[in-house]
C-alpha cells in the first residue's frame, strides 16, 4: 500500500535516484547532467529554509516518488503563487502516483495561503497534462523550442490552479 509522508533527510539518496534518472531518461526536468548528493541536500535545506514541503509516496519501504512546491519567481509580489513539482520512479509511472503526490501539494498550497499553482511541463509529457487537469489545472501558455535536449527542441507549457 502506497503512503505519503513529509520527507526526511534520511530519503534524499532515494530522491536523487530518481531525479537522476529523469534527467538522464526524460524531458520531464530540462537538465542534462545528473546531480550530486550535496546539490539534492542543498535543494532540500532551501526547501525547509523557505517553509515549503516535500511529500514523498512510499511503498512496502521504498520511496516511489516525490513531490514539492517553490516559489514561482523570487519578486516579493510572487509570494501568493507557487510552482510544483511531482517525479515518480520509472517502474511506478502509470500506476496513480501522480496523484497521490498531487493532493497533499494542493492541501500544503492552501494552508500556506497560497493563491494559485503553476506547472511547468514539457508539451509532450501526456502524462503530466492529463495529471495537472484532472485536478483543475488549465493551460494558460505554451513556449515553443525554449528547451533543447536529446538532439530537440522542446516546448514547454504553463499550467494553472487557481484557489478560490
């Protein structure tokens, strides 16, 4: 049975494997070099520094995936909207982890004040579209060719939520 939790230094071996694979595999983080151990535990002291959650889904003691919220743009009028993010380990994609590690983003966004959500995905992701909409996001802006990986140029697309 898959749980959430608030992630702890302890996963951050985990959470990298499966940051690094993304990079290496995918389109889904416009990166080309996989990250160090330092660079996640960085990531994730910034993380708590700024108040800002990371949820991670467990199985049977494995970490399937995780998901967490930043600031949008660094500007002070940016304080009510955030940008999440939600990576799941390459054999548990398909199976609803995307939305395990959606709910609580969306709960925390709330509870912070937060005003609305903002998604970045890459154009081809399906997966991710269909993930963001199903929870109300809609698209609201599509960048062409602004990313260049595996020997392409990518778009990007901008989705939103906004509370109430």
């Amino acid at each position: 049975m898959v749980q959430t939790r608030d992630a702890v230094l302890d996963d951050l071996p985990q959470l990298l494997d499966i940051y690094n694979d993304i990079i290496l595999h995918t389109t889904a983080v416009y990166d080309y070099e996989p990250h160090t151990l330092e660079m996640r535990k960085q990531w994730f002291e910034t993380k708590q520094q700024q108040g800002f959650p990371v949820f991670v889904a467990e199985e049977d003691g494995v970490i399937v995936g995780f998901s967490s919220i930043g600031s949008f743009r660094a500007w002070a009028a940016y304080k009510y909207s955030v940008e999440n993010s939600i990576y799941v380990k390459a054999d548990c994609r398909g199976k609803g982890m995307g939305k395990v590690l959606m709910q609580p983003l969306i709960e925390a966004s709330k509870t912070l004040g937060m005003h609305t959500i903002i998604a970045s995905i890459d154009a081809n992701n399906e997966a991710s579209l269909k993930l963001h909409k199903s929870f109300g996001f809609q698209e609201v802006a599509h960048f062409k060719q602004v990313g260049y990986k595996f020997d392409r140029w990518l778009d990007l697309k901008f989705l939103q939520l906004i509370f109430d």
